[in-house]
C-alpha cells in the first residue's frame, strides 16, 4: 500500500513539471515594436534599444521587445498609429502630427515660439500633459510615453538670416503647426515623412527641411543642404511631439508582474529617457556639420527673432480659436502647457 502511494505520489510529481515548464513558457512575451527610422538613427540607439533591453533585463527576460525599424512590418508611417490600435504591432513609436488635426490638443507644444530648447523640459512637460489633458485624445491605444523634442533647426540650400530669406522657400514641415508659421514667416511648407526628406532634396521637390540636429545623419541633410539656421534661446520655433503607443488589448492580455515591468518604464521615466535621445547627440552633431568646409551654421539675431514671434502670432491665435469649434479650451490648454515647460525647464536646466 505504501509502494502504491509513493508510487502514484512520484507520478504526480512527475506530471507536474511539463506543467510548470507549460506555465513558464506561457510567462514568456514577445512584442513588436515598429517605427519610422532606420537602425542607425539616434532615437533607435539611444532611446528605442536601450529601453526595450531595460524591460527585459528588468523582467529577467520573461518580456522581450522586437524592434523593427524602417517600416519593416509594412505600411507607410502615418499609418503607425493605426497599426497599434489594430494590433498590426504591438508597440509603436510615431508622431501625433503625421495625421494632422486628428490629435488636435497635443499641437499646443507644436504652435510657433512655446516649446524649450531642450527636449529634457519639453518631454517632461508633455508626459504631464498628457496625464491631465490628452487620455481621451488617445484613448484607442495605451500610451507608455509622449514626448517632444529639442529646437528644430531649418536646413536649405539657400542662406537664411532674415525673414525675407524665406520667401517662397520649399521647406518640408514635420506638423501642421510648424507648417502654418513657416507659412506666416513667407515660406512654402510642404508635409511629407521624415524618411522620404533626402530623395525629395535630391529631386529639387523641396529646398530643405525643418528638423532637429539629432536626425540630420540619419538623413544625410550636411550633404544635400550647406545652409543651417538656429533660432536663439527659449521658446524655440518650434518642437514635435511623438507617442510610444501600446495597443490596449495586447497590454490587458499581459501577466500582472509583467504589466508592472512595464509600466515601470512608462511614463516619466520612459519620457526622460526619450529626451536624450535629441540632447545628447545635438551638441555633436551641430559641431560635425560646423566643421565641414561647405556648411554653415548660423544663428539669427535677436531682434529677428523678435519678428518671427510677431510675424507666427496670428498661428496661435488661429488654433486657440479653432479649439473652440473642436470643443476644448485652447487658451486655458497653452497656459498650462506653458506652465508646465516652465516648471520643467528649471528641472532640466
């Protein structure tokens, strides 16, 4: 009788390993993450790697983050953000603005003369933001961060130290506010993707480009364009605003410590973190483009800067009054915004 006890007992016990070899693997989870940029861009190496291998190390592998860049899941990347709600991928990094006007709240950090020149006061400021006023905005999908970058820098084939220099000038424009004031500064702003900024320089389509110094490697702009023109001190010209978004379902399907994991990497952290990513290789960058015998890099005067903010202020005004078609107070929404760069430029300075 005892034999047949221990003998049912080690069965038992032997029964129970591939089941808990089963539950294991079942603890184990792959997400794909797809964005825009190649693998050498500088928000891939600095940001999108190195916080998918921190939710690893943190899970202690049990959650792995595949990352595919360069639309390698198919599509075009104003199609992202849909590609996250409709679960095409699991985790997306996009821009709010490459579908200009559907997220019409985020574009306060976009309108001309609000944003820091720093991406550590703006990425912070955005993520509270966002934690107040943007959850219904994108309520379709779960966001794990939203951010905004650095000063954006204008990149053309032809010098630009005055306003009158921009008359009629062909520039690409990453959102809607930022194609408005190049509007308003007399320019001639087309909307396309960052990626398709080098062909359409080399076609002569465009003159150059508005975008931060972070990404000009990625896009060759020090050898398509030799011109290069800063706006002086805070607030910048301009800033775009980007979303890491979850799609909903797949992070509900998640493990409960596994949902921990990431939702430590979420938020602030992943927002502070994202800001590197244009602070730290800007300085670096602009100083490769100076030293190269056929660029220049300038800064426009004080007093010109004071007419670009004159000459863009009929583009906040315009959007504040169009909050109130949309249903939102837009003035209330810039003064906190305002409020909370302030806030947090004295934090990163």
């Amino acid at each position: 009788m005892i034999a047949r006890r221990s003998l049912l007992l080690a069965a038992s016990a032997g029964l129970s390993v591939p089941a808990l070899v089963r539950e294991a693997k079942a603890q184990e989870v792959t997400l794909r993450l797809h964005h825009f940029l190649p693998a050498v861009s500088n928000v891939h190496r600095i940001f999108l790697a190195p916080w998918a291998q921190k939710v690893q190390a943190e899970s202690q592998g049990r959650l792995r983050i595949q990352i595919f860049p360069a639309m390698q899941l198919g599509g075009a990347p104003p199609q992202l953000y849909d590609q996250a709600r409709d679960g095409v991928a699991d985790i997306v990094w996009t821009l709010p603005g490459n579908t200009p006007g559907r997220f019409p709240k985020i574009e306060v950090f976009e309108l001309p003369f609000v944003a820091n020149r720093l991406a550590a006061a703006n990425a912070r400021a955005t993520q509270e933001f966002y934690e107040t006023h943007l959850r219904d905005e994108f309520r379709e999908v779960r966001p794990l961060c939203v951010w905004s970058h650095d000063a954006g820098v204008i990149h053309a084939n032809k010098e630009v130290t005055r306003m009158e220099d921009l008359r009629g000038l062909k520039l690409r424009f990453p959102t809607r506010q930022a194609g408005e004031a190049l509007r308003a500064l007399g320019a001639a702003p087309i909307g396309m993707p960052v990626p398709q900024v080098p062909e359409a320089i080399s076609q002569r389509v465009i003159d150059g480009a508005v975008v931060p110094w972070e990404i000009v490697p990625s896009l060759r702009l020090a050898e398509l364009v030799h011109y290069h023109t800063e706006i002086p001190g805070s607030p910048t010209f301009y800033t775009t605003t980007f979303i890491l978004a979850m799609n909903a379902a797949r992070y509900a399907s998640l493990p409960a410590e596994l949902k921990q994991v990431l939702d430590a990497n979420s938020g602030m952290a992943a927002a502070a973190m994202a800001a590197k990513a244009w602070d730290e290789p800007a300085p670096t960058v602009r100083a490769q483009v100076e030293r190269r015998r056929d660029n220049k890099v300038q800064t426009i005067s004080e007093a010109e800067r004071q007419r670009w903010v004159d000459a863009c202020k009929p583009v906040v005004d315009a959007w504040i009054a169009n909050s109130r078609q949309a249903g939102f107070d837009g003035a209330a929404l810039l003064a906190d915004a305002q409020r909370l760069i302030a806030k947090h430029a004295d934090a990163a300075a």
